[in-house]
C-alpha cells in the first residue's frame, strides 16, 4: 500500500504547538509520509519576550498588516500532499502574525485545492482566530477538513499569571504555587488519539466524515460565555490598534506611549475588571442562551460567515 503524504505548516514559538502536533501524529509516523515545514520570520521573534516588545506586535496582528518570512523550500512546494495540518496558536484574539503573514503570501498557494485540519493550541480564546484563517483558507480554495483544538485548562486567572510568566520570564515549569504553563501534559498526550482516525480517512477516501468524528472525541470544548468576552475582546483591541498605529508603524518612538497605556489598560481589565467582566457575562449568557448556543455549535464547524465574531 503506498503510504499517505502528510504537510505539516505550522508556527510555534514556544515549542507547543509543534508538541501538540508531534503527539496527534506519534502513532501514524509509520503510517505514513509526514514533511514538516515551519513557518519562520525573516526577524525570529525571542522568548522570553520583552514587554515593550510584546505589546508594540498587538496593531500589526490585530489588523494582519504581513511581515516577511523566509520562503518554503522548493522541494515541499513541488510535492502532492494528501492532508496538510496547519498548526498555530493566537496573540491578541488573531493568529498569530506570522500565520496571518503566511496565509497572505505567495507560499500560500500551497493550499489551494488541499485538505486541510487546522489544529490550534492556545491559552482559552482561539474563535477570532479560527473565523479568520478560515476566510483565508477560503481565498486560497483549501478545503478545511477538520480542526482540534487544545487550550489551558487552568482557572482563568492562573493561566494568565502562567502565561506571563513563561512569555516574559521563559518558565514554563510549575512554580510557587503556580503550575506548569499552557496546555497540561496529560491533554497533550491525549491528543495522540486523534492519529489514526485521520489515517484511516485518509486511507478510505472519507476525509469529509473526519471532523464529526473529531467533535464525538472531544476535539473541541467551547464555552458559550468565551464567545461574548471574545467579542467584548476583539472589538476592543481593533480599536487600540488604529489608536496605536496613527503614531507610526512596528516599534516607532512616537507610539511607545499609546503602547505602555494598553499594556496598563489590559492588565487592570485582566486582573480587576475580569470577574466584573465575567459576571455581566454570565447574565447575558441567560438572556441570549439559546442564540449563544446556536454559535456555539457553528464556531465548532467548518463553514465560514462574515462577522460571526
């Protein structure tokens, strides 16, 4: 039988996401042809990151404004592939920028016509992100197949100090009275369940039935309450960003002060309005559940909608 041949595109800075991917297809290595290709800037950004540094990226992700990236190599963009996994995570409710930066290249073409799964690893709020990188699949006529995603089940609190903690001090081992950051391990093991059925879909010509099974496995677990504070969320920071970028473009001197007030902004709405923020939340989340749970069940498809977040 000859083997299947599977792309695996991906951006990961810390490591997590190429984690996540490395154990969704630890039981098909055998199985299957798996080419992996990173998605990498021509400037890398550094972890730990700088806090200056952090927040100065939120505009140009928020409005996907492209950086360069190093190009694919000749030899994967000449290759037939039957699956591409598309691995990224999400800064400021988008993806990441170099994904965005990647699905609006010339490279991207490599997805025309291809299936692809998307498989997201993140903190707790990845619905923005998703709703775009489907649009952009759409522009490139890729079918989206299938998407997994994992996010940090910690309290939402704790996975914030977590997080800062690994992004600004690079530790991502447990801590205090901290745990580890980011997806816990027992998840990420977990994952390598989802091996096989994307094999044996691809095997039987049957790639189209593969997400429902996805969902019956639990690929997904979506809070109706995250869709109000992910809108909450994203309307806010395209608001920041067109503030922040009428004082100049990526590191500019005449903006830095717009970008210090956000950093404060945010980290007062984090740790003193959130439980306020959630509370109000949890109200509308009573008096709009029904339509809450009808998006609920949308954001876990494939199909795409203008301004569904």
């Amino acid at each position: 039988m000859i083997k299947p041949r599977i792309l695996v595109l991906y951006y990961s800075q810390t490591g997590q996401v190429r984690q996540l991917i490395d154990n969704i297809t630890s039981d098909i290595q055998d199985k299957a042809i798996i080419d992996y290709a990173p998605i990498e800037p021509v400037i890398p950004y550094k972890l730990p990151w700088k806090a200056s540094e952090f927040f100065d990226v939120m505009p140009e992700t928020v409005q996907h404004l492209p950086i360069a990236l190093q190009p694919l190599p000749d030899a994967i963009k000449n290759q037939h592939y039957d699956l591409i996994l598309f691995g990224y995570t999400s800064w400021f409710l988008n993806p990441s920028l170099p994904i965005s930066s990647f699905l609006q290249s010339k490279d991207a073409e490599i997805l025309k016509g291809k299936n692809v799964i998307t498989i997201i690893g993140c903190r707790n709020m990845w619905l923005h992100g998703q709703e775009t990188v489907k649009k952009y699949l759409q522009n490139v006529q890729a079918r989206l197949i299938g998407n997994i995603v994992l996010t940090d089940s910690n309290p939402n609190l704790v996975s914030v100090l977590t997080v800062i903690r690994w992004m600004f001090k690079g530790k991502k081992e447990a801590s205090g009275l901290l745990p580890a950051a980011g997806i816990q391990e027992h998840d990420m093991k977990r994952a390598s369940r989802f091996g096989m059925p994307i094999y044996r879909h691809i095997i039987e010509n049957k790639l189209e039935e593969l997400h429902q099974e996805f969902l019956m496995m639990g690929a997904i677990h979506l809070k109706p309450a995250l869709i109000i504070l992910e809108r909450r969320g994203v309307k806010n920071f395209r608001k920041w960003a067109a503030y922040i970028r009428e004082k100049g473009g990526p590191g500019a001197v005449e903006r830095q002060g717009r970008v210090t007030l956000f950093k404060r902004l945010l980290i007062v709405a984090i740790f003193i309005l959130s439980p306020l923020s959630s509370l109000t939340a949890f109200i509308q989340l009573q008096l709009q559940k029904k339509g809450l749970l009808q998006d609920a069940e949308y954001f876990k498809g494939l199909g795409y909608k203008d301004n569904a977040i």
